[in-house]
C-alpha cells in the first residue's frame, strides 16, 4: 500500500444524496480489470474526508518558467504551512527546495523531461538519475509523445521502464506524464497498461503547459478532464496511482477528482483550495462535505 493511500483509506468515502446510494471508498472507485466506468449522478454530492487527506492530494506546482528564487521561496512556504504532499519544481531547484522543507514530511518532487518529453532516453535517464541521487523522492516525467502517437510502444515502454528502475534504486518513485490533450483515447488506455506492466508508481494526465493548436490559429488546453481520468483508473492496476494535472483549480475540482480514484492533483491555487476547505468545516477529523463537480467546458493550465 502507497504512503498516499495509508492516509486516504480509513476515512475517505463517497456519496450522493440518493436514496439507498451506499458510501463508495476510494479503493472501490473503476480500477484494474473492472471495466465498468463510474457513473456520475446529476444529484448533489459529497465526501468524507479529512483536512490532511485534502493536503496530501496536493503537489504544489512551482514549475512556471518565470518563477524566480523569490517565486519559489514563496511556494515553499505555502507548501510547508499546509503540509502538502509535495513541491514539485524544476530540477535546478533541488538544493534550496531541500534546504527549505528540512524538517517537514512535504516530499521533493522533480520534473524530467518537461515539459515535452523529447529529450533522449539517455538524457532522460542521466536527469532521473541526478534529481534522486539529490533527493528527489518522487520524479514527473513526460513521455516521448511523437513516439506513442506513432505507436512505437517498443521505445515508449523501454524508456519508461529504464527511468524507473533508475529512480527505484534511489528509493524514489516515478510518475509517467503522458499530456492527454495530444492523445487519443487508444493511446491513453496503452500506456495505462505498459505502465502498470512496469510497476510506476503514478500515471499522470497532463504537464500544465500542452497547448494545441485550434483550427482558429489559437491555443489552448483542457488538461485533466473527467473522461480521461475515468479511462486512466479504469485502465491502471490498482496499486498504479493516478495524479491529475491542469484545469483542477478547486477545493470541489479536488473533491470530484477524488471521488472518481485519483489520489494526487497537480495544484498552484493550493492556498485558496485549502482554506475554502477550512471555510467549508473540513477538519482533521472525518468531514462530509458537498462538492460540485467539475464543468466540462472548463479550460486546462495550473
């Protein structure tokens, strides 16, 4: 069992307000061989959690390119006063970010390859290998994109497996970014299952920073969105974790992710999420409280 899931599991639970509707739990939510999709109901929801579970569902992304050492010094200390999961920072960043959280339980969490994923899979190695060797506990990185569209699974699996023995040796875990908004729903469920073959510790949706091209000549991102989020649990062992990055920008956006078994969110609005939670009663004992869930239409980015 994952460090996250001895947190989530003993009071983590949800409903809607049906008659006869029992409570759901985490672990019961679309997984592995269960090929049933979770179906949302138009009625009011909630969950029961706690003011903690909340905090460690957050990596708190720090990976804006502008971000300068005043930025991240700022983050740092958002991280430390809601003791979230992680920071998640660029790899320059490693030595101040584990000078700063000295002390705490918030996690480095390092990105490789970002955010497009062409680097080689040497270099990829070479960079997973320094970021945990520095103290990187949990590593992001992104898939070769061009070659999961091509469909050279082949390539797509090797440089995944070779990143995460190189990151288990450190005693660290990898999350594998495969940025939805360029993929087909084929390509998602093939990488779930080439990383669930390998053993990842997470499968991620999206970097934050993916644009695409509109037919208009504009860009723009989704991010994590339902549907994709529903396919990646459904297609990912159980033990695989599933983290949700760009456009879940709430403390309800949190609450509906979680309800459908993802376990991590990618967050830069963490300070507003956790004190609409406090404002909303979340406390550090079992809390129910409604959510809202997530717009469709909603737009992606941290």
């Amino acid at each position: 069992m994952s460090r996250f899931m001895k947190h989530l599991d003993p009071a983590f639970h949800y409903h809607t307000h049906e008659e006869n509707t029992p409570n759901i739990s985490a672990s019961q939510t679309t997984t592995g061989t269960n090929k049933t999709p979770f179906k949302m109901s138009s009625q009011p929801k909630a969950i029961t959690v706690t003011l903690r579970q909340i905090a460690k569902m957050i990596d708190h992304s720090l990976l804006h390119p502008t971000m300068t050492d005043a930025d991240i010094l700022n983050g740092l200390r958002i991280c430390k006063k809601y003791s979230v999961a992680t920071a998640c920072v660029k790899p320059y960043l490693i030595p101040l970010v584990k000078k700063e959280l000295e002390g705490t339980d918030v996690l480095i969490c390092p990105v490789i390859g970002f955010p497009h994923g062409n680097s080689t899979t040497e270099v990829k190695v070479f960079e997973a290998e320094a970021a945990a060797a520095a103290g990187g506990k949990e590593i992001d990185m992104v898939i070769n994109i061009g070659k999961a569209l091509g469909g050279d699974w082949e390539y797509v699996s090797r440089e995944i497996r070779q990143i995460n023995q190189t990151v288990a040796k450190h005693g660290a875990i990898l999350k594998v970014i495969f940025e939805n908004d360029y993929l087909e729903e084929k390509h998602i469920i093939r990488l779930c299952e080439i990383c669930s073959d390998i053993g990842v510790g997470f499968v991620k949706s999206s970097t934050g920073y993916g644009f695409v091209k509109q037919p208009d000549g504009k860009y723009s991102y989704k991010g994590a969105t339902v549907p994709h989020l529903k396919i990646m649990r459904q297609y990912s062992k159980p033990e695989v974790q599933v983290k949700a990055a760009g456009g879940v920008r709430t403390l309800d956006d949190l609450l509906h992710v979680m309800s459908l078994g993802v376990t991590r969110i990618g967050a830069t609005a963490t300070a507003a999420i956790m004190e609409e939670a406090i404002r909303r009663g979340v406390t550090e004992s079992p809390t129910t409280v409604e959510f809202k869930p997530i717009d469709g239409n909603s737009s992606g980015g941290y």
